[in-house]
C-alpha cells in the first residue's frame, strides 16, 4: 500500500454528514443546517439567502412565526446584551428569530421529580454566514429586548 500524501487531502462528507478535515485545517463550528447555495460571493459575505433562511424556519419550525431574519458580524453581535459566539468579530452570522410557543425538552430525571416545563415564545437561531451550520438557539420570553 501506497501512503496518502497529506497535502493532498480533501474535506469530504462522512454517511451521517460529518466533515472529515485535515488536522491543519480548523474544525467547522455547529452542525449543518443551511445548506449555502452562493457561490459568487466575497470573502465574509453570506453564502445563502434569506429566503433559504425562511424555508429552514418552515421546514423545521412550522408552527412558528418568522419575526427576523438579520446578517451581521459577531462583532455587531456582540454588542447586543447576551449574546455573541466564540468566534473571531469578522465572522460572517446570520439571526432567525421566530415567535410561537417553545417548550424546553428537559432530561428524563428532571421530568420524574414533576418540575414544571418553562414556555418561552422567542427562539433565536445562530447560523455560521458561510457554511450554513447552525452553531446556537436561545429561548426567551417577547417581552425581554431584541
């Protein structure tokens, strides 16, 4: 058996969808979602659009309403109470929003003891601008600020 040339080693998908990287190449954040659809784009620049942003929310969250969808930096991120990713400020996001009734799933032994379910009506979704994948969620209640 010949040995693989490590310069010539590619990103490809494994049968559950995972990446497999070199080692030199730093792991993609979250977990695919979105698939990105532009290729003509710059460099930080959104690969999908929000109407892909709206199909995701529709597929996956169909009872919900669309309150926003926004594309923005982490660094313009950051500036908002709470929120920001672990990721350098020029990091291309972008930010579903949606409002309906959320119920958080909690683990089998937190559901024996009866405590009761917290409702939210707000769920914010992280998507990484440029892979698709999403990388956070956050329940709220509408009242609190956007």
């Amino acid at each position: 058996m010949s040995a693989i040339d490590p310069s010539r080693r590619r990103a490809r998908h494994t049968c559950s969808g995972e990446f497999i990287r070199d080692q030199k190449t730093a792991p993609v954040p979250g977990v695919p979602a979105i698939v990105p659809s532009r290729v003509d784009v710059g460099p930080g620049e959104p690969t999908f659009t929000a109407l892909e942003v709206l199909a995701y929310a529709t597929t996956h969250y169909s009872g919900a309403a669309v309150a926003r969808i926004e594309f923005l930096t982490n660094e313009v991120l950051r500036t908002r109470p709470g929120q920001g990713e672990h990721l350098p400020d020029d990091t291309s996001l972008c930010l579903l929003t949606l409002h309906g009734t959320f119920v958080h799933e909690l683990p089998p032994f937190i559901r024996q003891m009866q405590i009761a379910v917290p409702i939210k009506n707000r769920l914010t979704l992280t998507f990484h601008g440029v892979t698709g994948n999403l990388l956070s969620e956050g329940f709220s209640h509408q009242h609190e600020p956007e």
